[in-house]
C-alpha cells in the first residue's frame, strides 16, 4: 500500500472543488484525512473509529497505512494489536481508492462535511466510535447541523394507499412546524414522506446507502434532485460506492441517530423499517409507530412495536409533537429486516444481538456477482474484509451451494433451500 499525502497542498489539491469554504491547511489535511477513511472503511468500523476518536483522523490513518507496529497507540485507542492487524487487512486493499474517489465527487458536485464543520450533525456524536467519519453531501449543508427538530418517518417500500397518506400527512404536518423530516429516500413510505415534506415548503434529509451521485432507487431521481434542491441528500460512504444490502442496514442507523424520534408509520412483521426503530432504541430516542387495521399484514411490524417495543400510538401530528417533547403549545396548521445494529467487521453498532458470520456472509454475497468472476482480492475490497478471511468464508459459501470457484475467480449461485451451514 503507496504512503498517502495528506500535507497541506497535497490535501488543497484533493479536496479542491469539494472543500473550497476550508482555507486553513491544518483543516484541509484534517478533512483529507477523513475523506480517505471513507474510501477505506464499510459504514460503522469500530476500530476506525476508535483511532481517530484517541489520535485524530490524520495520525490514524497513518497508524491505518503502515504495515505493522503501532502497539502503543491502539493501546491508547482501546484497541488490541491483533484487532489493528486484522483491520488493517481489511483497509489495505482499498487503499488506492481514494483519488477516483474524490474525482467523482468532484465531478457530482458533492461536498465533504466533517466532524469539525459547524454542519456537522451533532447528534451522529451519540454513536460513539461507530459514528461516520464524514458525510458527502448534495444540497446545502446547514439544516444537517440545525439545532432544529427533526424527526424520521420511516416504513415500508410496498406500501398501502393508507400508509402512504399518513406519511405525506404527517411529514407535511411537521414541516408546518417546523420539524425537519429526515428518511432514506426508498419507495413507499420514505418517497411519501419526503414528498409531503417538499409540498409543505419545509426542510427534508435523505440517507443514501450508496454515493450521494448515483441516485437510489432510479426511479427517485427526480425526487432526491428535488431534495438537494431545496434540503439535503447525504452518505457516509464515498462517491462511487455501490449501495448494497449491508450499506442499507447501516445506514438506518444515521437516519435513527441524526433525529430526535424515529415513528414508523407502516411496516410488514420483518420490515427493514423495524431496524431502524431498533436503532433508535438502542440510542434512547423516542420511538413510534402509527396503527393500521388489524387484518393488514404491512402494519404488523407497527403493532409489533406499539406491544413488543413500548411504542408510541401516533395518530396524528400532535402525538408526533408531543413524542418529540414539542408540548401542547406548538403552533400547528391544522394538519394531522431484521433486528440488530450493524458494525465494523458485523459486530454491534448500538446494542442489537447481530451476529458476526452471519453479518460478513452479507458483506461478501454483496461483493459477488452472479456473472462475473471476481479474485479473492477483488472481493475483499468490495466487501470491506481481510483477504485471509474472505478465503476462509468463500470455502464456507462453497459449502453452502451459495458460491462457486471458477477459472477466473469466484461467482454467486443461488442460494440454496436448506439453511446455511454458519
């Protein structure tokens, strides 16, 4: 792995375009630094984050680089030296990411937003060393580090008519109120919630799983232009990268952290929505959920969080105001997957019982293709792992009927009936 210039002109140079507000060198560096540990990281690494949270985000990532040594400092980050070296596996092979990286930044239009901007949302702070280390972001930057409230509506993509008003309704509610509604931009109740939020002239974030220049879904772009336009889109994962089933897990847990509420308003037994209500458990925050017939199936998951997760009923935008401790006096309008966190190397985020092999199975199926034959080194970069250890788990995906080795590398078959073997 090439030694990675972060001095001031060289720092300058990269960030150019994506950084120009940033004159101090001593900044640039610092935020050169962070958008590199971008380029080398999945969303929530743990120990990353315990690096730059003891020794800064420059001298981590020198400790990141090197080949070996650095006892001393992982002690003073909590960090054992056989945890460094495995992580270091796992970064090294992305370490020529970052110059493409930051050009397709460029190019899009998007800006760097760092713990050390006034932008920066404070509320990510609560996730400890699973917090991001920068946010890429289209649109203006200033609601993300508003003091204002916010709130996450969040629920299923294959929504109800039902479930879709209630969203826009709600959404449009709170941007009367000035309650910035912050979601993941996905179809259904996402899609409706930030659409109510526009309609209503109010502020709206979407949380991409992937680069913040390549819409997602597709069929949202027009949307999420609409967003940047007049809110903010924003990722923690670099230009460039693919939005991928562990990337949208992990991201749930931004969009719970950057709020101070989570309500669900509609979702199936194991809707994805229900993660990030876990999310926002785990970390405190109010939660609610809004009730639908009993006969329907796509509120199940809510009526699962109002008896399992002791919920609260939002009926309408005053239950909303009053779970986010907006009290009685505000002045309104008139208007009405799976549990566990994830993180760095599959372990926990924010509470959650996720389980490590199951967590990395999903971050190497992610980085295989069904078509294209990929090298072991490939797929270690893809999916953020340690060469060694992407060998170990191929063999047992083998095992399972879910991989196969071909001349050129490796490919994912189907999956097969039967459970897997780990």
């Amino acid at each position: 792995m090439s030694a990675l210039d972060v001095d001031g002109m060289g720092a300058r140079r990269a960030l150019a375009g994506i950084a120009d507000d940033l004159s101090d060198g001593d900044d640039l560096v610092v935020a050169h630094a962070r958008a590199v540990w971008s380029c080398l990281v999945e969303p929530g690494d743990r120990i990353a984050g315990a690096l730059i949270a003891a020794l800064g985000p420059v001298r981590a990532l020198e400790v990141a680089v090197a080949s070996r040594g650095s006892g001393d400092e992982a002690a003073r980050a909590g960090v054992e030296l056989a945890e460094l070296a495995k992580a270091r596996e796992r970064w090294h092979p992305r370490g020529g990411d970052a110059p493409e990286r930051l050009a397709t930044a460029r190019r899009a239009g998007a800006r760097i937003v760092t713990p050390e901007d006034h932008a920066w949302p404070r509320r990510l702070d609560d996730l400890g060393p699973f917090a991001p280390v920068c946010l890429w972001v289209l649109g203006d930057t200033a609601p993300l580090g508003s003091a204002d409230p916010a709130v996450a509506l969040v629920g299923a993509r294959a929504s109800s008519a039902y479930g879709n008003f209630v969203a826009e309704d709600l959404a449009a509610g709170a941007a009367a109120a000035g309650i910035a509604v912050v979601s993941g931009a996905a179809y259904g109740i996402d899609g409706a919630a930030h659409g109510g939020a526009l309609a209503a002239g109010g502020v709206t974030i979407a949380l991409l799983a992937g680069g913040v220049e390549r819409p997602y879904p597709a069929g949202h772009r027009d949307l999420l232009e609409r967003i940047a336009a007049r809110g903010v889109v924003a990722a923690e994962v670099p230009c460039g990268a693919s939005p991928t089933k562990w990337r949208f897990l992990a991201r749930n847990r931004l969009i719970a952290a950057m709020t101070d509420a989570t309500v669900v308003v509609e979702a199936a037994w194991r809707s994805g929505a229900l993660n990030t209500a876990h999310h926002a458990a785990a970390l405190g925050r109010p939660l609610g959920a809004v009730p639908g017939a009993v006969t329907s199936a796509t509120s199940a998951g809510c009526h699962r969080l109002l008896r399992e997760a002791q919920a609260e009923c939002i009926t309408g935008i005053a239950d909303m105001c009053e779970l986010l401790g907006l009290g009685a006096g505000l002045e309104l309008d008139g208007s009405t997957g799976a549990d566990g966190a994830v993180g760095e190397g599959g372990g926990n985020v924010v509470g959650g019982v996720a389980r490590r092999g199951a967590d990395d199975r999903t971050r190497l199926l992610d980085a295989l293709s069904e078509r294209s034959a990929r090298t072991t080194l490939d797929i270690a970069r893809r999916a953020g792992l340690g060469p060694d250890d992407v060998a170990i788990l191929l063999g047992l995906l083998e095992l399972d009927g879910v991989a196969e080795r071909r001349s050129g590398g490796w490919v994912r078959t189907k999956p097969p009936k039967t459970a897997p073997l780990w």
